[in-house]
C-alpha cells in the first residue's frame, strides 16, 4: 500500500463566484475565499479546489478561456492569487486549480488567429473540418447543443467543440500546441499551486476519421479514446512528475476496467480520477445499483489505484436534494450522505455548503436560471414543439444551478453573500439554513462533518482499510466494513424515510462494538439486529479479539 498525502486527504471544492462576494458586484471574488479561509480550515480541510478563474467572457462561467495566463476581473488579479496561495499554506492548507485543456473560448487569441486562414499556422490547433455533403462532417452531438459542429463562413469549414459553440475543442494532435499546454501548466505550479483537477481530460483524443455514430445521443464517443493515454503520459514525462502534485482527473463514460487504466500506480498518468457511473446514470437514488459501482470500482482499483467519492459539485444538484430527503429530514440525511462518503475507500470531497446541509433549488421561471446546458436543453425541446412548462419541470432536479446559488453565509439580505445584487438568486431558504446558524448548534450537520474529517485523520482505517460490503440486494439498508491492521469498523446507514431492522453479520455478533459515530443520540439494537431510524447511520469499532 502506498502512502500519499493526496489519499488521505478531505478536498473541499470553492466554486468562488457564489461563495463570498467583497467588492459589492454581485460575484464571489478570490479576496472572498481568502476572507472565509479560517471557516474552511476550522472544518478540517487538507486541499481547496478552485473552480477556472482564468481570463474568460464567461460564456460557461469561467470554463470557456480566452488567457490561460490572466485572472479573471470579477475574480481579482494575480496579486490577490498569489496572496491566496500564501494564505492558503499558511494554514497548512494546498491548493489545486482547474485545468481546462480540451477546449478554449472562441474570443482566445489563438481561436482568432486559427479563424483568419486555412494555412494560418494555429489552424491546427483546433480541429477543423470541410463539410460533408454539403453538411456537418458527422452527426455527432455536443453536450450543450445538438450539432458538435459550427459553420464558420468566412473559411468554408467547420470547428468542432464538444460543448458549447463559444468552446472550439482544441487540437492535441498538434506537438506545438501540448507543449504550450506543458509550459502554462509549469506556470501555474511554479507559483505554488499544489495540482490540478483536469477538465474533462479523457476528452482529449478524438476518434481517428470522425465516424458518425450509431446513436449520436450516446455521446460517450467524445471521450476515453485511442491515444489519450500517450498524452498523459507525455504530460507526465514533461510536467508532473518533477512536482509534488496532485491530480485527480474528470473522466466520463469509464468503467473500472478502463478507469485504471488513468490512474494505475505504475501507468505514471494521474493520481485519480472522477467517474461518473453514480451522477450519469442515477438520476435519484438507487441504493442497490450504488452498491453494486462502489463494489466494482473497489475491487478494480484495489492495491493499484485510487477513486474519489462525491456526490455533487458545480455540475451536479446538491447531494440531499437529489440522492436524500430535504424536506423530512434534511439534517439525518445530509449527516447519513456525509458518512458514507467519507468511510467509502477514496479520496472524500465536500462541495461548499454541502457542510451545513444546502439543498437545491426551484426558480419560477427558466429567466431565473443561468446554467446554459439547461437552456441550450430547454430551447431545442420547445423548438421541437414540448410544451414549456412541461419541458421547463423536466430540467429542474439536474439544472446544474441547483448547486450554483450562493454560499448561505447568515439570516441578513442575500444570505450575507453580498452587498449587491448576486449574479444568481440565493436559495428562499437561507433563512433557515446558513452557516451562522450551523456554528451556534452543537449538533448541526457542520459540527457532524467536523467529527467525522478528525476521525479519517486520527484513524487510517477510514482511509485505507479494506471493504466489504455485508447488505447487498438490501434496497434500504447498506452495511460494510473497513478493516485495516486488527482495526475494524462497522458502517450501517438506513437510508430510508422508514425504520429498518438491519441484521448484524453472524461473525460480529458475540463481538462487543463501540459507536464510533451516529447522528442519532442513544442507537438503538434488537437482539442481533440494529433498529435504525429514518437516515440513521452509525460507526462501530468491533473488537475482533
């Protein structure tokens, strides 16, 4: 077993234009996150990912860059960044930063330079096309419109972008163009910084020949294909491996088997990765399917490589809202969601405000939202003649907004987000939930995830203990061990609106168990079995002998 920092630690991910806002213009700014930086480490926190905050027109906040080498002015300038980071490591804190290297915004000097001539030499930088049969050279799709294509009519061609037009995919075929991508990334560590998270990185390399595909809604074509590894590998050779960084990598539409192959310890390409086999294919909660991708994604990273557990994050509704009960018993469940995340094998990661229990949000209008997948969505489906309210109630629970409303900071106007208008709406219910209220009682779901990040620091167990999972094809109950050493824990979560009975394994039932943890006082047991309440969850130690 290898030992990294980066295994053990708790990430908390600032998506800075809604967390605090300093200046009064309605956005989060860097100098925010350094107001709010004693909050995040009084929660236990080893490393802050920072969502882009690169020069961009904003198109995909932030996601759509136009200089790799400038922050952003709603963001701050480069003199508050390096102040950021000092701060940061002052506090025994690291840092890592957003790369976002498939694609660039159109308004990037190099897009305009490679939009002036087919022989300008930063054509090749980005993927062009002639059209085919007078159309686009396939029938691909993008994940925010329906044509990865646009028509560029002074050249006769078409760019390729896998998400929005304002994003032209870049050309990693191009050697000139990885080793401007190397030098930025040098760049960027040089100053500090402690790693990156990668944008969409297994979206690199492109299918050779541009086929057009059986099912042009099945996008997974855009990713995981031939070559994609040789360019982590060369990124490796040329920049990561002479830093002491961490990498974790955004890597959709893979499956244990091709996800090692990202982060296996002897591949030398990153450390580890995101999947999305849970947020992709559960739109709500599905406990035994669940079960069945933690089990499989163990087992295939098992002693070779390393996962990562969420829930949510900038693209993906609030955790309690989606996959637990935020009417009933937002506080169990936000407690429950919390525990199985962080005593699952793989690296935790909170998303702010998912530490005082923020749920997700119901705008009336789709005026209300600013998240341009769902109105890309929302326009094509009435075009194609869907009612609009109807279309309109189908994108609410994953409008990516959900998760985008300002950090709830306090009860004052606009959730103490801002002195000004927020350049989204804050949630209605930040009256009731913010973190004010969180601190001033001992048993909110903040001072609960407190506990359970000094737990995983005190105990390597929660790390790096070997799991099992001892409830499959129970729909309510999940019940799995952690042992590491002649340590071993017991995890039972009742992640139901219901009490269950969950029935202790025969070979711990003589053994004497410790509660570790629980979000209800005074757990009950009956005989060999465990009385659990509606989104209970609980940790024994066992006393194996």
């Amino acid at each position: 077993m290898n030992k990294k920092w980066w295994k053990e630690a708790v990430v908390y991910q600032i998506y800075w234009r809604s967390f605090y806002d300093t200046n009064g213009d309605g956005f989060g700014d860097l100098e925010g996150v350094i107001q709010k930086l004693d909050y995040v480490k009084s929660l236990g926190i080893d490393v802050i990912w920072m969502n882009p905050f690169y020069r961009s027109p904003d198109r995909d906040n932030g996601y759509d860059i136009a200089d790799y080498y400038q922050v952003m002015e709603k963001a701050g300038d480069m003199e508050v960044f390096e102040r950021l980071v000092g701060e940061i490591h002052k506090r025994g804190m690291k840092v890592i930063m957003d790369l976002v290297v498939n694609h660039t915004s159109d308004q990037h000097p190099w897009f305009i330079e490679s939009k002036t001539s087919k022989e300008n030499p930063k054509r090749d930088w980005y993927i062009w096309k002639e059209p085919k049969e007078g159309r686009e050279p396939n029938n691909w799709r993008s994940y925010f419109a329906p044509s990865a294509w646009e028509w560029d009519q002074a050249s006769a061609q078409y760019y390729f972008h896998s998400f929005a037009v304002e994003q032209p995919d870049l050309n990693w075929k191009n050697p000139e163009l990885r080793k401007e991508i190397y030098r930025m990334m040098r760049f960027w560590l040089d100053k500090g910084i402690d790693g990156f998270r990668m944008d969409v990185i297994n979206l690199l390399a492109k299918q050779e020949g541009f086929p057009d595909a059986a099912d042009p809604y099945d996008i997974s074509y855009l990713a995981d294909n031939p070559g994609i590894h040789e360019y982590l590998e060369e990124m490796n050779r040329e920049v990561l491996q002479h830093y002491d960084a961490m990498t974790v990598g955004e890597i959709p539409f893979v499956t244990p088997e091709t996800g090692l192959l990202y982060v296996h310890e002897d591949r030398n390409e990153l450390n580890t990765l995101f999947h999305f086999q849970v947020a992709d294919e559960m739109a709500v909660w599905d406990m035994c399917r669940y079960k069945e991708i933690q089990s499989a994604w163990y087992n295939g990273l098992k002693d070779k490589g390393w996962n990562s557990q969420f829930l949510n994050n900038h693209d993906h509704t609030r955790q309690v809202t989606r996959y637990g009960n935020d009417r009933g018993y937002r506080v169990q469940s936000s407690k429950l969601l919390a525990t199985m995340i962080h005593t699952l094998p793989g690296t935790a990661y909170i998303y702010q405000g998912e530490e005082i229990g923020m749920t997700g949000v119901r705008f009336d209008s789709i005026e209300d939202y600013d998240d341009i997948a769902m109105k890309n969505k929302y326009a094509e489906l009435v075009e194609k003649g869907g009612n609009p309210q109807e279309v309109f109630e189908s994108l609410l629970l994953l409008s990516r907004d959900n998760s985008r409303t300002p950090m709830q900071w306090d009860d004052s106007p606009e959730a103490g987000f801002t002195a000004g208008t927020p350049w989204i709406k804050v949630n209605p219910n930040y009256k009731d939930i913010n973190v004010k209220k969180a601190l001033e009682d001992e048993n909110s779901v903040f001072y609960y995830y407190k506990k359970l990040i000094s737990l995983r620091k005190e105990n390597e167990v929660m790390v790096y203990g070997d799991y099992i999972d001892w409830s499959e094809g129970d729909e309510h109950v999940y019940m799995y061990t952690r042992s590491y050493g002649d340590v071993t824990w017991l995890v039972v979560l009742n992640h139901s609106d219901q009490t269950h009975t969950a029935a202790i394994p025969e070979k711990f039932q003589s053994l004497d168990k410790r509660i570790v943890i629980a979000n209800y006082p005074d757990p009950q047991s009956e005989g060999d079995g465990l009385s659990l309440q509606p989104h209970e969850a609980r940790i024994y130690e066992l006393k194996m002998g």
